[in-house]
C-alpha cells in the first residue's frame, strides 16, 4: 500500500487545466483558496496515479474505481493525501489543533476509545489519532460517517465485522495525524511526498 502527499501551497491556479472537469468545476464552487487548493490537490493526484481511471460514487458517496483499484482521497490544513491498495482502503489525515478531547470525544468515541483519552498525557494526540483512525475505518468500510460512529471501536489496531478485518495504521508528521484503514490486508504503508511544481 501506497500512501502520497502533495502539499497545497505548491498549488496553483493553472493546474485546474490539468484535472478533470468535474473535478474543476467542484475546486471553483469552493469560496476559499486553501479550500480550491485542496481539490485541486486531490485531483492532481488522482491524475497521477489513476490515469485515466473512470470515478464514480457509490450510493454511500464512497469513490470507486470502474476498473476495481482502490483508493481514497483525504485533506487537511496544508495537505492532500492518496491512498492506494489493492484492496478496500480508507485514509484520513487531521491537522492537530485545540479542541476539548473528552466533550468532543463523547459524541464519536466508544468508552474504550475515551479511556484511552483519559488514561494519556497526551490526550489531544490521542484524540487525534483515534478520530483518524475512526475516519479511516468508516471510509474503508464504505459507509463514512452514515454510520453512527459509536458503533465502531478503533482503540485497538484491528476491527472485525462480517467476516472482514479491517487493519488501521496511524502515523503523526509535524502536527498531523494520518491513518489508513485496509480490509483483509497489511495496512503498513510507505508514503512519497509529490511535488506539482
């Protein structure tokens, strides 16, 4: 598995010619530059890497590919990420900011998650970690946040349900948190920094 991050401020405003027109048309809807930045980051990198791969949603809004890659896009503050497996994959990365840990945490996490909190120094981190982590799944799995988050548990490394196991992986560069989730694979990544200049 594949992991690629472009950071947006080597974007610029002639690299819409080269995305998709759906893509562009979504990037120009957008009323803030970092916002347009990072689709137009995605899309540079789903040109990339996917070629001329044709994209579609499904009913839960997840991307998919026609010819059966997978993949998953994430963005946060100064980054745009890609994801590739070749099996199912979701990837979230969260820029680390202030927030209260335990009252946020309470809407999304499980009571296993929250102790993790509440048990760390470290508690803004770990909260982080863990909302990647329960991102990652969720898109992986499809569903995104249509599914009440409560209902999964990522305070371990692995989640079954269904027959498949999901393996989650986090990572922390500066002050991101970065996860992938992959069903019934390895989810150790290697990561490629992309340049767009």
């Amino acid at each position: 598995m594949k992991l690629f991050l472009a950071n947006i401020h080597e974007i610029q405003e002639e690299h819409l010619r080269l995305i998709s027109p759906e893509r562009a048309a979504k990037a120009m809807r957008y009323r803030f530059s970092d916002d347009r930045k990072r689709s137009i980051a995605g899309g540079l990198l789903l040109r990339e890497f996917l070629g001329d791969a044709e994209i579609f949603t499904d009913e839960f809004g997840k991307p998919r590919t026609t010819d059966g890659r997978c993949f998953n896009l994430s963005h946060s503050g100064d980054w745009a990420i890609l994801a590739l497996s070749e099996c199912e994959i979701g990837c979230d990365i969260e820029k680390i900011r202030q927030v209260d840990p335990l009252r946020l945490g309470k809407t999304v996490f499980t009571g296993r998650e929250l102790a993790l909190i509440r048990q760390n120094p470290d508690r803004l981190g770990v909260f982080f970690d863990l909302w990647t982590k329960k991102e990652a799944l969720l898109k992986c799995m499809g569903e995104g946040f249509h599914r009440a988050a409560k209902t999964v548990d990522v305070s371990g490394g692995v989640f079954c349900e269904n027959g498949g196991v999901y393996n989650i992986k986090t990572q922390n560069f500066a002050d991101y948190s970065v996860s992938v989730c992959v069903k019934n694979g390895s989810a150790s990544f290697e990561t490629q920094m992309v340049h767009f200049n």
